[in-house]
C-alpha cells in the first residue's frame, strides 16, 4: 500500500489554534505523525531582560489567555519564595477561588470543542453557554473577562466582598446543575461512546514515560495532580486527584467533566473556609538565586524555573507548559488510527499552542 | 538565597544518570538551558518521583556539543529541539533533529536567547 | 438580479473566517464566544466558515511571526474580494506586550492591509461584533467599486 502524507493544519476548522501535524496514511490508517510548531513563537521568555519582575506577571499571562491566573500565580509564588514573602492566608484562598474559576472555564470551553470535534455541535453551544457564567464571574470581581489579572508579587489586588461570594456560590450553584444535565450526553450516551472509547489509546506505562500531565496523564490512571503539593491555600481544602483508569479519549474526557464539578466544590470550600484580613505584603528588594515551583494548570502540570541575580530583572525564566510536554504522548497515541479521528485524539490532549511556543 | 539542590553530571556521565534516574521510577519533567556567561551553558534536567523532585546539572563550554538523552527517553525530544532552537545548543545522536527550525524561520536571527553571545551552529 | 441577490446577501451575512496568528488565545476564544449562545451572531447571519474562499470577513488575532505571516499572506490571497480584514486584539494592532520579543514581526498590518482595528487585551465579544458591523460599510464600499 502506497503512503500519503496528509496535512493537519495549521488552519483547520477543529483546531482554533495552530499546529501543523504531516500524517502519513496508507489507506485510511495513520502510520506516523510529525509535528511541525512554531506558528504561534514569540520567545517572550526573553522579555525577562527587559521587564523587571513586577512586569513579567503581565507577560506570563499571555502565554496562555486560557489559564492566565495559574501562570501569574506560579510566577508570584516562586519570586515570593525566593524573596522570602510571606503571603496573607486570604490571599492564598483569593488565589484558589479564581484559579478554580479558570479551571471550571478552561475546561468547560475544552468540553465544548472536544463536543464539536466529534460532530456534536448543540452540546459545544450548550457548554458555552454555561461557561459564560463564569466569564460574568471574573467580570465582576475582577474586571476583565479573560486575563483577570488579579495576582501581584506578595498576594493579590483584589479582594472579595461578602456579597460577592454569596453571588458566586448562587452563580456556581447553577453552573453545576447545568453541568450535571449534560453528564448523561458526555459520559453514557451511545454515539458518544462510539466516537470515543477506545480511540486513541495511552497505556499508563507510555504514559509516565513519555511525560504525559494532568488529564492526559490521570486520564491513563496515574493519579497525579500538583494541587497534592498543597501550594496556595490547597493545604487547608480537602482535595484528591480526579482518574480514570483506560487512557482512552473517553477517559481523558471523563476526568475533566469530573473536574469541573470538583472545581465548583473546591470554590465552596474555599470560599467557606477563608479567613479575614489583609490581601497583599508590601515587600522590599530584588529577587535572588534559583528555584522551581510547579502548579496545576487545567492542562496540567506548569513548571517555572527561575533565576534572580539580585537586579530587578530576573536572569531566566523557563516556563514548561503541559501541553509542551502532551505533544510525545500525542504522537504516541496517533499511530494506528483512522485519519477521521485524528481531530478527536489531538483535543483529547486539550493542545494549548500559545503555551507550548510561548 | 535560594538555591536548587542539583547532582552535577558531566557530557560523559549525563546519558547513564538520566537512564539510572529513569529506570528507578523517575520521571522527566522538562530540560532548561541557561546562557552562564560568555564562554559556559548550563543545561538542568529536572525530574519528579511522586511529587519529589530531582535535578542534574549539566555545565559545559560554549561551542561544545553535548550527547542527547532522547535515545534514552522520548519525551526529551521537543526539549532538545527547543534548547537548539533558542540556544543553539548542539546535541549529538539527536533523532528527529529539527534543526534550529522548530519554531524559528530562516529570516530570525539565529539563537535568539543567547545573552552574551552567538553559539556556534553546525 | 444574481448579481444584485449576491451584494444584498453579502453585507446581510457576511461569512467569517478566523484566523489565529500567534495570540494568547485571549481573543480567539473571545471570538469563539460571538458565535456562542449569549451572543450569538449567526442570528444576524454571520457565519463562521473553516474555508478561506468561502469567506468574505476574515477575522486574524495576535501578532505575526516570521513563521506564520506565509500563512497568513496565504489565507489573505486565497479569500476571494471583496474582502475585509479586521485586525482583533493589542497584538493584533501593534504587537502588544509581545512587540519586543525576538520572534515577532509586529502588526498584522506589517503583513496584510487592515480594514478595521479591534483595540482590547483581550477584546471584548461585543467590541468584535461592533468591529464586524462598522466593516460592512466598508464592504458595500468595496463591492460598488467593484460593480463600476
């Protein structure tokens, strides 16, 4: 049988993003898959030599629009730590709340394209729809729809009212009834099952070798979640990583319906159990010497290796984002499939293009 | 002042750690390469074990070319790519080598990175 | 009378095409949300098509690299005129906070000619919606000069 290469991208109607997959077929099988990147670089981990570390939390927000808040807070934490900054305990709970709102949002946006990827086009408007609760939400309490941009070096800039939270709780009460409804369509229904278990298989070995993270990676059973590392204020909220066991897309996205309804729990407890008092520490000096701090992005684990040289430019800035490290398991999981399921198997990974180049 | 608690490995040691660390159970996070001063890179390997973490420091002279670990662990592969990219960082037995053109057209200037001076591209 | 049915039907709905050149996804999944039930413009008959040359609004966010301006270029000559372009987004306009990086061209005017520039980090849906309307005068514009 003949082989053809086929491209993927980079502008393809499932992807909103671009990448370039060359796929090599014989007949309708996907034999290999190569990646080709880089439509998205900008290299803003060299703005550190221009931007002093105040600065880079604006930068490291847009590397990803999605998950914004959780890479200020990596950022904030590891200069915190290298400072020495001790962060108000209400602060530490302000971040949960909104970092678990961006993870209700990222993955109910994820929920919604991976819906239409498979042709299921009513569903992706009805999470939609529900995501745009929490997009009201971060409008708000903290004035932007997107990047909210509420972390500063030393806590946060803004606080919540008690209105405020009551609100949330009611808004949240109603996004986890309208989840709940579509539970049945996602995880029983026939044709849904039919276009995803068992396509696109990760056995937990390939998994844990290739350096899968977060869904992908608890997808295929491995139960590892950073949020364990009770960063934040996640030492005093009752959390436990959310898997399931078949590495199939099926499985990747069971886990992240069932973390969107344990997010929706996490924002209760934080907002129940948070303490008063002051939201940010005045601080003095430059950041100095080298660390890594790693958190929990939606996607998955989010590594940032600083270095300080004592100036207010910090001297490295290495970000590791999840979907950079989900690629090998994706082109792990391509070979072997049929060429109409290739759009499903590469949103089972929920690629994050802006965060891989950075 | 903080620091990271790394193993110091050697261009010749660098291959048999990363196997030894990925046949105990370890699991490679990510590699990030540093521009150290004009004449040196520094390259760190970070691992994770059930949430432990554990990291090998690689120094070497600009210039120099450095044996690749992705024969012994694929996911290394892209990071590789990235560092020859950014840095111009030479690795050998690369396969699946991009070439510095990962994300980088011919038109950019060559490792863009580099603080203090362009690495040599073979 | 087709030729009347099709100018009356181009600036009634007008079909979309989105491309993302390099943004944080701010702004895509902003104009994702346009065509969401909140918003909801296919109501007014935008549609958003994956095919450039069924296109005639082509919506481009973030800012240009060395790489993805071919792209781009590409996207641009393959959409058939009249055609608008709508710049989204502080990257889209002049780079935003990317504009110093090593690999950023800068605007997407650098590359191709911009009908109308959506300002906002990240620009809001119903600033994108605002943009699309104030365009089609541009495009009936466009469309009697090429009647003439």
């Amino acid at each position: 049988m003949a082989r053809t290469i086929i491209p993927f991208g980079p502008q393809h109607p499932v992807l909103p993003e671009p990448i370039h997959l060359k796929l090599v077929v014989e007949d309708e099988i996907v034999k290999e898959a190569l990646p080709q990147l880089g439509y998205v670089h900008r290299g803003l981990e060299k703005l550190t030599e221009i931007r002093d570390f105040n600065q880079m939390i604006q930068i490291v927000e847009r590397v990803c629009g999605i998950c914004s808040k959780i890479h200020a807070m990596c950022f904030c934490q590891g200069v915190e730590e290298m400072m020495g900054i001790e962060v108000p305990e209400r602060a530490k709970f302000l971040r949960v709340i909104w970092s678990e709102l961006h993870r209700i949002h990222s993955h109910l946006l994820w929920l919604g394209l991976y819906a239409d990827a498979f042709g299921f086009e009513s569903v992706f408007m009805q999470f939609w729809r529900i995501r745009e609760k929490i997009m009201d939400i971060n409008e708000a309490t903290a004035g932007n729809r997107v990047i909210v941009s509420v972390n500063v070096v030393g806590g946060t800039r803004a606080d919540l009212s008690p209105e405020q939270c009551n609100w949330i709780l009611q808004e949240l009460d109603w996004v986890e009834k309208e989840t709940k409804r579509l539970q049945a369509v996602m995880l029983d229904d026939y044709t849904v099952k039919k276009r995803t278990v068992g396509v696109g298989v990760l056995t937990r070995e390939q998994a844990y070798a290739l350096g899968a993270a977060g869904p992908t990676l608890r997808g295929s059973g491995v139960a590892q979640d950073m949020r364990q590392f009770k960063y934040a204020a996640f030492d005093k909220i009752d959390f436990a990583p959310v898997t399931a066991p078949d590495g199939d897309c099926y499985s990747r996205g069971k886990v992240r319906f069932l973390e969107t309804l344990q997010s929706v729990d996490l924002v209760r407890q934080a907002i129940s159990r948070m303490p008063q008092g002051e939201i940010a520490t005045k601080f003095k000096g430059n950041p100095e010497g080298e660390l890594v701090t790693r958190v929990e992005q939606p996607r998955g684990e989010l590594l940032y290796y600083l270095k300080g040289n004592g100036t207010k430019f910090l001297e490295r800035v290495r970000i590791r984002t999840p979907t950079f490290a989900n690629i090998p398991p994706l082109l792990a999981m391509l070979p072997g499939c049929e060429l109409a399921d290739v759009p499903v198997i590469a949103l089972s990974i929920d690629p994050c293009i802006s965060c891989t180049e950075r | 002042m903080k620091t990271l608690d790394t193993i110091t490995v050697t261009p010749e040691t660098v291959v048999g750690e990363v196997a030894k660390l990925v046949t105990s159970g370890w699991r490679m996070i990510t590699m990030s390469c540093v521009d150290l001063s004009p004449e040196q890179f520094e390259v760190l390997y970070h691992f994770d074990k059930e949430l432990a973490e554990t990291h090998l420091r690689l120094t070497f002279p600009k210039g120099m070319a450095i044996p690749s670990v992705t024969p012994t662990l694929f996911m290394a592969v892209l990071v590789e790519n990235e560092i020859k990219d950014h840095f111009g960082v030479c690795f050998d037995g690369l396969p699946l080598d991009f070439d510095g053109k990962l994300y980088l057209e011919e038109e950019v200037k060559a490792t863009p990175f580099c603080k203090y001076s362009t690495g040599t591209k073979q | 009378m087709l030729k009347n049915m099709i100018q009356t039907s181009r600036l009634k709905s007008p079909w979309i095409i989105h491309f993302d050149c390099g943004s944080c996804n701010g702004c895509d999944i902003e104009v994702l949300a346009c065509l969401t039930p909140l918003y909801d413009v296919e109501r007014f008959g935008v549609v958003n098509v994956g095919n450039p040359k069924h296109a005639d609004v082509l919506l481009v966010t973030g800012t240009v690299n060395h790489r993805n301006k071919h792209v781009l270029k590409n996207i641009y000559d393959q959409m058939p005129n009249p055609k608008l372009v709508i710049a989204i987004g502080a990257c889209g306009l002049s780079g935003g906070v990317f504009r110093e990086a090593p690999n950023v061209v800068g605007g997407v005017d650098k590359v191709i000619p911009v009908d109308v520039y959506v300002p906002g980090c990240p620009a809001k849906p119903e600033a994108i919606i605002d943009a699309v309307v104030a365009g089609l005068g541009k495009l009936a514009e466009l469309q009697k000069q090429a009647a003439i």
